[in-house]
C-alpha cells in the first residue's frame, strides 16, 4: 500500500486511519522494525473486491482475526512471510516501471488436463515495459529445487494444452500423437485465451525470485532448475537443409525462464541487469533475457544467406560443369546443354560435342546439300535428235 522506498508516508498513515475508522482495514501485527503490517477486514475485503478494476482481479484471501483462547489477546499470526516476498517482489517492479498498481495478480490458477491448479505466486503484465505477460514464482528455499522443476513441467504442459472448443480433428490428432501440439499454432491453444501474445518465441516466461536464502541454496536450486528442467526450457536444433550453417535455436516450444533474487531487486531495481536467463552465462536486464537474439529472426537471416550462397555455389559448379565446343571453342548455352542431355531431344541433337551455333551450321549444311540433291533431280534431260522424221521420209521415197 506504500511504495517501497517511502517509509514515512503520512498521507498514507492517515488513510489507513480513516479505513480502520470504518471498520475496512485493521492491524494484524507490527514487524521488529516497528513497522505495522494492516489487513482488509471483512467488510473491507468484500468492497475491494467491487471497487477494483479491471472487474476478475483476483483479491487475496481474507486473513480472518484469531484470538488467543486463553488470554482472549489478538493473535498476530505473524505475517505469512512468502506474501510479503511477493508483495515487496511487485513494489519493486512496480518501482521500476514494470507493471502498473493494478497490473499484477496473485495466487491465479492454471488448471491441467488432469485437474491439478498450478498457481502462480505473481502475475506481471506490463507491456509498456516490453513484458507482456511474466508468470512469476517466489521461493524461500522452503521447497526442495526439484519441486521448481515441478513447477516448471506444469507450466509448460499447461502451454501445450487446447481449449475445449478446439476443432475435432486437432484434438484427436493431438490424442493420437502428443507431439503433434507443437505443429498447431500458439494462438489456437488455450494459453492465448488467457494471456496477450508474449512478443517472443515460446510459451508464457516465467520468473523464479529467490528470498530470504543464502547465495549457495539460491545456485543448487538453479543448478538443478538448470539439468533437470533443461526439456522445458532449453530450444532446440532448427531442421533445416541448411544445418551447418545454422547457428540459430528454435524457442517456440520452450518456456522461457529466468531467475533473480529479491534482495538484487531491492539493491539495484528490477530494471538492472539483475535477470539470468537459463541457458545463458551472465546477468542481464528482464527485456534483455526474456529476448532471443540467437532465435527465430536470426535463423531466417542465416538461411536467408544460406540459401544464397548454395544457389551462388551450384550456379559455379554448374558453369565449371558446362560442356564447350570442340569445333569453335565456345560454351554450351542452357537450351544446347538440355538438348543434349534431355532424352526427347537428344536423338535429334546431332554432333552433341558441338555448341548451338555450329550445329546450327550443320543443320544448314545438311539442308543445302537435301536441297541441291532435290533440285538436281528435279531438272530434265537434256532433248536428243529424233530420228524418226528420216526414217518416214525414206520410206515415203521409196513408196513413190
């Protein structure tokens, strides 16, 4: 209800004062520090719940009052510690520019096809600041890791899940081979009904902040997150024609997951480069590791160029490959070289050693040679003397 780095807030003190007033908020206990921790009452609980909006934020559980049975004395059960971590884990979000006041929910559910609820401790939307959705889980090493790990699978079979009205044949595709989800599209499975696009490859990120804990628990539980969880979060290979040359990794089917702990929160802003994203060395700012450089645009680029440099390495290949002339010296062209080899044409080819050109002139040749061939036998004999008339006349010499 105070901002985090205002510890003496009047304006504050004095409203509170005027609730408890009426009855809408009350006291539940004073820290060491002698700082008061004040809780909705019923009725305050009950308005809240009408008041804020947008309308479907979820309100916290009612903390109801306990006395001692003995003393009658108001027990302060000492407030609940982890809802402390998440509230100081959302102010310095909030502090940071993440989020606004009524762009974070707690304890919202996300139910499996088995029927379990995965709750998320916190949920960040802020896409002004680049997050459009951050699911977020608070641990005070109360837990063992591999129950992060846990966690960790449900969110992400929780990612792979359809809605109800999902078209028939996708659902019993998906029935009939599981892996199949990955080839149906994010914004046709049941995550999207629930959250805005992530404006990044994968399902919905996720946020571990550790608490309250030593820096040797906080590295074994992300070791373990690190080995163990590696299915959920890590990307995979591209399949591409183009292996060799691609560098990129394919996120789509991967929950992003980073990790920090408050206490770096509380040093230097949730907005410095506090963030450490799993499969990556080093520290880096939330945008900045829930980003993928190594992703989707860059596989596109690599085979993009890929692709180029093969077509560019066969087009070479081919030109060394190309047959010449034996008569002029002179490259194949494309329509010769196909001639040649193609088998509908390659019997009509003629000399297959010689270029386009000088089997042209061949043809040529072949032709005017036909040609005076048919003429010459088109040309009449040269006339002889008759001898007839000479032969009609002596005997008519001799009649007479």
């Amino acid at each position: 209800m105070t901002r985090p780095d205002n510890q003496h807030d009047k304006l504050t003190r004095d409203n509170l004062l005027d609730l408890e007033d009426h009855h809408l908020v009350r006291i539940e206990t004073v820290r060491d520090d002698q700082r008061q921790v004040w809780v909705l009452t019923k009725r305050g609980h009950g308005e809240a719940k009408q008041l804020l909006e947008p309308k479907g934020i979820r309100v916290s559980a009612l903390r109801e009052e306990k006395y001692d049975p003995v003393t009658g004395k108001l027990l302060g059960t000492s407030y609940d510690d982890h809802a402390a971590a998440v509230t100081s884990t959302a102010a310095e979000l909030h502090r940071a520019g993440i989020g606004h006041r009524l762009g974070f929910q707690t304890e919202i559910g996300h139910r499996l096809g088995n029927g379990y609820v995965q709750r998320a401790d916190l949920v960040v939307r802020a896409p002004e600041a680049g997050v459009p959705v951050l699911l977020m889980e608070i641990d005070r090493r109360t837990e063992d890791a591999h129950e992060l790990v846990a966690k960790l699978r449900r969110y992400w079979e929780w990612g792979r899940l359809l809605p109800r009205d999902a078209a028939k044949r996708t659902v019993d595709l998906v029935r009939s081979r599981p892996d199949s989800i990955e080839h149906v599209d994010h914004n046709k499975r049941l995550w999207r009904r629930f959250y805005p696009p992530t404006g990044r490859e994968g399902l919905v990120p996720l946020a571990f902040v550790f608490a309250d804990t030593t820096t040797a628990k906080v590295d074994n539980a992300v070791a373990v997150l690190w080995e163990a969880g590696r299915r959920y979060w890590a990307p995979r290979r591209y399949d591409s024609l183009y292996e060799k040359a691609i560098t990129a990794r394919d996120y789509r089917q991967a929950v992003p997951v980073v990790v920090t702990t408050l206490e770096q929160l509380q040093e230097h802003g949730a907005d410095a480069a506090v963030w450490r994203r799993l499969g990556r060395d080093g520290e880096q700012t939330l945008t900045a590791a829930l980003d993928n450089p190594d992703g989707h645009a860059l596989y596109r680029a690599q085979e993009a160029r890929a692709d180029t440099e093969d077509k560019e390495r066969r087009a070479a290949q081919r030109e060394a490959e190309r047959p010449v002339c034996t008569r002029c010296g002179r490259k194949f062209t494309d329509e010769r070289w196909e001639e040649i080899t193609m088998h509908r044409t390659a019997i009509r080819a003629g000399d297959k050693s010689v270029c386009g050109p000088c089997h042209a002139d061949d043809v040529a040749r072949e032709e005017a040679a036909v040609e005076a061939a048919r003429l010459q036998a088109a040309v009449p004999p040269e006339p002889q003397d008759d001898p007839e008339p000479d032969l009609v006349r002596g005997w008519f010499r001799r009649r007479t």
